[in-house]
C-alpha cells in the first residue's frame, strides 16, 4: 500500500506497533500490584497511587472495553507471529512480554476486577470477550504458550449464558441484559458470530435471519439498534444506527458464508460507504477521502474500531466483488490512516511524570477531524477512545500484511 505515486510504502506494522506500545504503556497497569495480572486504566492520566487504591472499585467497570483490549493485544501477536514469533519480534521490544502473554494477563485481571468470575450483567459484554479469548485460544496454540484451557473454560461459561439469552420472545435475538427487556443488534450480531465460530452454525443463522427480519433498515441497508415490547403489547423498534452494530453482523455473515448471507455482506459494506462515511478534514480544508465517523467518548469511543476490524475481514475475503472489498479496504485504510495523522505527542507532565509515557501519543476522537483531539494537554483521556484507533491501524496492518504476503489474518 502507498500514500501516494512517489512515496514509499506505509509501514502499517510499525504503525501499528506504535499504537500498542503507546496505549499498553499510558492505560496498562496491573490490578492492585498484583504480579501476572493486566488491565487498562479506563482513563489517562490515571489517578496516583493513594486515589487509585481508594476508589477504583468504586470507579465505573468497563468490562467490554477490557475485552477489545484484549482482542487488540491479539492482532498484535499476530503480527509477532507473523515476524517470526521471536523476541526480537515482540512490539514493546525484547525485554517485555510478548502481546500473547500480556493478554493472557489482561483476562487474569478482567476475572479478578470482576469479581472473580467473567459473568456479567450484559450479554454483548460477555460476547465480545468470548470472541477475543477465541482467538487468544488460537494464537496461543499456534504459539505453543500455556493458557488454553483456561480460554475453554471461559467459553463454556459464557456459552451457557447465550444460550439462555436466546429465546423465542419478541420472536428470536438475544437479550440485551439480565433484566431480559430488550433485545437488540448489540448483543445479538456477537452472540451470532462467537455461534459461528464455535461451530454452532444453526443457532448463528436463526439469530442472523432475526436481526434481518426485525431490525434490518431496507431502505438504508443497516440494522438498527434494538427491539422491546411497549405497554400496549406491540414491538417497538429502537431506530438508532450505530457503526459498530453493522461490524459483528458482517463478520458472522462472512463467517458462516453462502450465496445468501455473502449477499447480504456486500450489500452491508456498500450501505456502510454510503451511510456511514464523512470527508476526512485536513488542517487546510476538506479532504476528498471518506473515512468513517465515529461517535465520540465513552462507549462510543469503540465503535468506530469495531466496524474497522470486520470491515477487514470483507477486504481479504475473495467470495466477495472485488467492488466490494476494494470499498472495504478503502474504508479501514482511510480511516486509520486520519487517526495516525492526527496522533499528537505527549508532553512532559502529561502522565505524572511516568517514565514509560515517555515518547507516547494520543489519537483524536474523530477520524474526521485531526483538531478534535482525545484531549488537550493536561485533560483526561478515555482508553475507549485509544483502543478505537489502535483497532483501525490493527485493521489496515492486516490488509497490508496480506497484499505483501508476510502473514496470514485470523479472524
């Protein structure tokens, strides 16, 4: 891949490597000092050590940010894989630990930080970190490190949890939550993908032909976000359109394949370019590049991340118009290239004075707008916000590392 006739190609793996070593080095900490464990900090700067002790169990607990953190830690070993799985091939050098075993450590720590158990209240939190620890499961197998069972023993739980968030009311889907009183894409699109790659093909399907029946807009060619029984009995639609809805709906799409449902991915991707995309702005006007918009902070911080990792997955599947994995590609390389340009440097200060934030950067909130930062110097950064712009660069290091052929991507 080039930026452009005359110059040379982007290194998409050193890109990458950059936004892992920046993000692991400004929100990764161990959970109470605790040795082998992991997790990130859901805000840079993190609070000293006396605040931190006192009231981070009373902070809120994003679980489901924990788990992409894991799913990004992932693509990073891949790409470790990929270069040879050395030492040397690590992406914060030798003298730390590979990406693989500082996953491992992050599931360690999102168990103990949750109260020793990966139950949650949210059906698409535990999805999405049965997804991640599937593919940890792979890498470490491929790797030949330790930790394999304890990633079955994590899906057997949470499998018993969709199955039982996947009922016949309001005709199919899976809750949302435990309150069971709403059932929505959130949760319903990963539940289907973590059924396809578990080989539970059937229950993927009915879940996937629920979510086009109920809550596929025709018009605009996207699902919107939710379904609940109103007070007069009828079902009401939550219209809402999010990206990152649309990226678990393409993967398990793809994964499951057939003439149908490869359809029905096509048609998502282009919905996605027509509905979706914003002009990239540049510091001088407006770009005539489309990336994708995102939607903010908290949460929303991830979204546009997620649709980036699925996005890719179209890019490299050749049962698919080359249209249309040209309009993928084109997708995820835009936008992680507008986030790589609009990173900033931290400044001394910045962290507290901790010396392995030397050097790092931050990535702004909108691919769109390089003047919108994640924060101003000396404000809060939200990890969401981070591990977004990690995931799109992840994404566009996986399409450029197939068209050179250097690795093969895992979904």
């Amino acid at each position: 891949m080039t930026s452009g006739d005359a110059s040379p190609p982007v290194d998409w793996n050193e890109r990458a490597n950059g936004a892992a070593r920046s993000v692991t080095a400004l929100f990764g900490r161990r959970l109470f000092f605790l040795p082998g464990t992991h997790l990130g900090e859901i805000q840079w700067p993190a609070p000293g050590w006396r605040e931190d002790l006192k009231g981070k169990l009373l902070r809120p607990w994003h679980y489901w940010w924990q788990a992409h953190y894991v799913d990004c830690l992932v693509d990073a070993g891949r790409r470790e894989l990929g270069n040879g799985a050395t030492r040397a091939a690590r992406f914060d050098g030798p003298e730390h630990p590979s990406a693989g075993r500082l996953a491992s450590r992050l599931v360690t720590g999102i168990r103990l930080r949750n109260a020793l158990t990966f139950v949650n209240n949210y059906y698409d939190d535990m999805a999405w970190l049965a997804l991640a620890t599937l593919r940890l499961d792979a890498l470490a197998g491929e790797t030949r490190r330790p930790g394999r069972r304890r990633n079955e023993a994590v899906r057997k739980t949470l499998t018993l949890q969709f199955d039982a968030a996947c009922t016949d009311d309001l005709g199919g889907g899976s809750f949302w939550s435990k309150k069971r009183d709403f059932k929505n894409t959130p949760a319903t699109a990963p539940v289907a993908l973590f059924y396809a790659r578990t080989g539970q093909r059937a229950k993927a399907q009915a879940l996937l032909d629920w979510l086009d029946a109920t809550l596929f807009d025709r018009e605009l060619g996207l699902y919107l976000d939710g379904a609940r029984l109103g007070p007069d009995g009828n079902v009401v639609i939550e219209r809402s359109v999010y990206t990152y809805n649309q990226g678990p709906v393409l993967g398990a799409l793809l994964e499951l394949g057939g003439e149908a449902n490869l359809a029905r991915a096509a048609s998502l991707v282009e919905a996605a370019d027509r509905h979706l995309s914003v002009p990239a702005v540049k510091d001088n006007g407006t770009d005539s590049r489309m990336v994708l918009r995102c939607e903010g902070t908290g949460d929303g911080g991830l979204f546009t991340g997620i649709l980036c990792r699925y996005l890719a997955l179209a890019a490299a599947d050749l049962r698919l118009p080359q249209r249309t994995r040209a309009t993928a590609a084109r997708l995820v390389t835009g936008t992680a290239e507008a986030f790589w340009a609009g990173r900033r440097p931290t400044v001394r200060g910045d962290g507290r004075g901790r010396r392995n934030e030397a050097g790092r950067f931050i990535f702004p909130l909108h691919a769109a707008d390089r003047g919108e930062l994640a924060s101003e110097a000396g404000s809060v950064v939200e990890l969401s916000t981070q591990l977004q712009a990690w995931m799109a660069i992840e994404a566009a290091a996986s399409m450029s590392a197939l068209e050179y052929g250097t690795q093969q991507f895992l979904n």
